[in-house]
C-alpha cells in the first residue's frame, strides 16, 4: 500500500529533482529515501522519475501521480490542522508569505502588537514575488500570503485589510507651487520611474495613472522603493509610492517632498489571501483585525 511517508518523498524529489537534496529535505538518509521511491514506483508499475548519475526527471507517467499526490498531501495536512482547531489562538507555528513592496513597510507596523497580544505565536515570514507566493499557497507550502490586488488568485480567497492610494514623490525644488494633489496628466511621464517589471506594484501604479500600455522611456530600473527614494533624492526623476511606506521612505529624506496622486482610488487593496479549505480562518481574521487597526493609527495623516 502506497503510504504518506513515500508521497512526501516523491513530492521532495520533484521540488528538488535530486534524491541528496530531496533527502536533506526530508531529514533522512539518501539510501533511505531512494529505497522508498524505489517501493513506491514498484507499487505503481511504472516509474516515476527518470534519473541517472548527474539528472533527475519526472515521467510522464509520474506527472499526474505528482499531482495527485500534492492533492493528497495538502488534504492530509488540512485535516490534521482541522484536529487540533479547538486549541488557543496561534499555539501553533505559522508561515505567511509576503511581497518585498509590502513586508519592510507593513511588518515593523503590525508585528509589535501581535507579539504583544501573543507572545508565544511563531509567525515564520516568507518574502518573494507575488507569482511564487501564490504557487506556494496553492502547493499547502505556506498557510497565507499577504499580496497587493488587484492579482489573479483564482481558487484562493482573501481577506482584504487595508486600502491605500499612492503619493507622487519628487525633490523639494522640483515641486509645483501651490500643489497639495497631482493628476496623471500632470506628471512629467518621462521623468518618472517605477519598478522592474515582475513587480505588482509597478502595475498597480501604471493603472492607477491609466499609464498600462505606454513604454517609459527612463533608463533607470530598480528592484527596490529605498533606491528609487534616494534617485528622485539626487534630481534624477520621481516616482510613485503607496501611502503604507511614505514615513519610512521619507522621513529622514528632507529634501523630498510627496503629494497625494488625484486618480480614482483605492489604488492597490492589500489582503491576506489563502486557501478556501484553509482551516485557521479564525486566527487569520485576528491577524486581519489587527493589521487593520494598527495602519489605520500609523498612516492616517501621511
């Protein structure tokens, strides 16, 4: 019988397509873990990965077993959190996913006062990129994942905690006198710059202004809002920034100045988004609450 000890370890070969590493991973010998997909592809009939001295592949014939199995597993795993659901609040690890334009902003925000109601709560924090997030969700690899929508996050559900808008940001002589908000049509689209592209934030902005489909035509592209900051800094253009991280952009920044982006909002709606089955709905609406009530005394007045 095919058992749920050789369906990790399949899956753990797939992830890494080595039998090391997938064993490293698995926290067993090699021998160990090769004997056990050497059963489990005895069992099937056929194999599932091919392999020899330096490559490892998955058959075609193993592919549907694969995806079966990561079903399987994530079911699994759902029940054993469903069994232990009547414990307290966050007595159990958990892992969120969160995208690199929202974590250095939102988590120094919130984290103190989730520590300071439960001490004891091991939150594990994943930063990646939206896409990577969401497939991690949906493999049951993290429990949520805090990202910016609009996004495609078909078959997952979110809880949406915060709203914001963006602030155009520009050196202090480069501001326009007696301005206090900004249209698109007002900015010099030449000068501005955004992030690389990959990042959902750069989309968000880029609609925010209706600016989807034009090509910019600045030379400059950055992974990072702090480097954008310190480049409008140094008169080399401006950018746009969501209201959640213009204090900690700006603050020691006092030859820039920001004001308001006068486009139809909210620009960018951010959410914590899991599985529909998830469930620890309970504690992640505790979260929720609590990312809400902590940025709304943080960011209100920006």
């Amino acid at each position: 019988m095919i058992s749920l000890k050789q369906l990790h370890y399949a899956l753990a070969v797939e992830k890494n397509l080595h039998f090391k590493k997938a064993a490293e991973m698995c926290n067993v010998s090699q021998s160990a873990l090769s004997t056990a997909i050497n059963e489990f592809e005895k069992q099937l009939g056929f194999s599932v990965f091919e392999r020899n001295n330096k490559h490892v592949l998955v058959t075609g014939d193993g592919q549907p077993i694969l995806d079966k199995a990561k079903k399987v597993k994530l079911e699994f795993d759902e029940l054993l959190l469903l069994s232990q659901s009547n414990k307290e609040p966050f007595s159990r690890p958990m892992t969120i996913g969160v995208i690199p334009t929202i974590g250095p902003y939102l988590l120094p925000k919130v984290l103190p006062e989730v520590r300071k109601q439960y001490p004891n709560f091991k939150l594990r924090i994943q930063e990646d990129q939206s896409h990577i997030l969401v497939d991690k969700l949906r493999a049951g690899e993290i429990d949520a994942a805090i990202l910016a929508l609009p996004y495609p996050i078909e078959g997952l559900m979110g809880f949406d905690f915060w709203q914001e808008d963006f602030y155009w940001v520009c050196h202090k002589d480069e501001r326009p006198s007696k301005v206090n908000e900004i249209t698109s049509e007002e900015l010099e689209i030449d000068k501005l710059m955004l992030l690389k592209d990959g990042h959902c934030l750069k989309e968000h902005a880029l609609a925010a202004c209706s600016l989807q489909n034009k090509k910019q035509d600045t030379d400059f592209d950055s992974a990072s809002l702090h480097t954008l900051i310190q480049m409008v800094a140094g008169k080399l253009g401006t950018t746009l920034v969501p209201q959640m991280a213009l204090d900690q952009l700006t603050h020691n920044e006092s030859e820039l100045t920001a004001i308001h982006l006068n486009e139809p909002g909210p620009h960018r709606t951010i959410s914590l988004v899991i599985r529909p089955n998830y469930v620890r709905t309970n504690e992640l609406s505790i979260l929720k609450n609590i990312f809400t009530k902590q940025l709304s005394q943080k960011c209100d007045g920006n």
